[in-house]
C-alpha cells in the first residue's frame, strides 16, 4: 500500500481546528455531566419514594435511548444550534451513568457516619458536601475516568449534525484526497492523545484523595 503522510501535514489546521472542537466539547460535557449526574445521584440516595422513582426514571430514559436519537431529537426537533445540541445531549447521555456512580459511591460509606453527622446537627446538604461525597470520591474516580473517557469517544457523534471535530475532519481528508488510512490513523491517535490525557489526569486525581483520606 503506498501511503503518503504528505497529506496530514497539509491539512494540520483543520486537524487542528477539529481537535480544538472536540477537546472543546468533550471538557464542557465532563463538567456539566459530573455536575447533574452528582446532583442525580445523590437524590437517589434519599428515602423519599417520589424522589428516588423520579431519578430512577431520569437514568432509565437517558440509559435506553440511544445518544444519535437524542441528538438528532434536540438538533431537528427542538431546533437547538448544532454546537448547543451536541453539548447538551451529551451531558444528559453521560450524566446518567454518572448518577449511578455516585449513588453506588454514597452508598459505600457506612451509614453509622450520615447518623452521626445528621444527629450532630448538620444539615441534610451540609452531610453530602462535607461528610459523604469526599469519602465517596475514593471509590468514585475510577469509575469516572471510565465514564469521561466515554465522553470523549462519544464526542464523535456530533460529526452527524455537521460540526467539524475531528471525526469529521477524517471524512473530509477522505473524500478529498481518498487517504483514508492516514487520515483514520491519525485521527485515532489524537482520541488515543486525548484519553491519555483524561486518564493521567484521573490518576493524579486518584493519588491525591488518597492522600488526603490516609
């Protein structure tokens, strides 16, 4: 097979462009996910029966519909621009499987320590951000790093509502100069770059709530 890696320096700025745009929106969708499926999941830690069929029910919707029907749902149906679509859908995707990390990572503190916590007169807010949560974050990084490395890779299907990421970029290096093993291969080392990168950084996350609950 004759390969000519001529052509990826010579579309560097549209790599360029299209990693930008997928670091972009992969890092805003991990905040904004981490953000609601915390709030989710502790909800459903609480013994209200309504509060815990509600969240339940938020995750199974989210869970069972794939993430392109939701895209397409929000871009073509509401009518939300192509770049606030592909954020907000990936929030809510994700954010659903973050909840039940955080519920299964609440529910690993013995529970003596809410009792003592509530019965010391905390409040019910007061015993998740300063009692649970911080203990719970030990068993939930791992976890997470599997879920943000999933918001990477899903990041991809926005190429479907025409935003240049880079998935994007590899269709049209294809089409232009019929190079597609360069251009995936590339392409596939920078979701690889970019994994890493979450991974390290979860890892270093991981290393210092150790320290902090040694």
């Amino acid at each position: 097979m004759d390969l000519d890696w001529y052509i990826i320096w010579d579309y560097r700025a549209d790599l360029l462009r299209g990693l930008w745009l997928t670091v972009r929106i992969s890092l805003i969708a991990m905040v904004g996910a981490t953000l609601v499926g915390v709030a989710v999941g502790c909800l459903r830690t609480l013994p209200g029966f309504l509060v815990r069929r509600l969240t339940g029910l938020y995750v199974e919707v989210l869970r069972n519909i794939p993430i392109v029907v939701k895209l397409f749902f929000a871009h073509f149906i509401l009518g939300l621009d192509a770049l606030p679509a592909g954020i907000v859908v990936l929030i809510l995707h994700r954010s659903a499987y973050i909840a039940d990390v955080t519920a299964a990572g609440l529910r690993s503190v013995p529970y003596g320590q809410t009792e003592a916590a509530l019965a010391s007169g905390l409040s019910t807010r007061q015993v998740f951000g300063w009692v649970l949560l911080p203990q719970a974050l030990r068993a939930m990084i791992p976890p997470m790093t599997t879920q943000y490395t999933q918001v990477v890779k899903n990041s991809s299907v926005v190429m479907l509502i025409a935003l240049q990421d880079l998935t994007f970029m590899t269709q049209r290096i294809e089409h232009e100069t019929f190079r597609g093993v360069e251009a995936a291969s590339t392409v596939t080392l920078l979701y690889l770059l970019i994994v890493l990168c979450v991974a390290a950084a979860m890892a270093g996350a991981q290393r210092l709530v150790d320290r902090r609950l040694a």
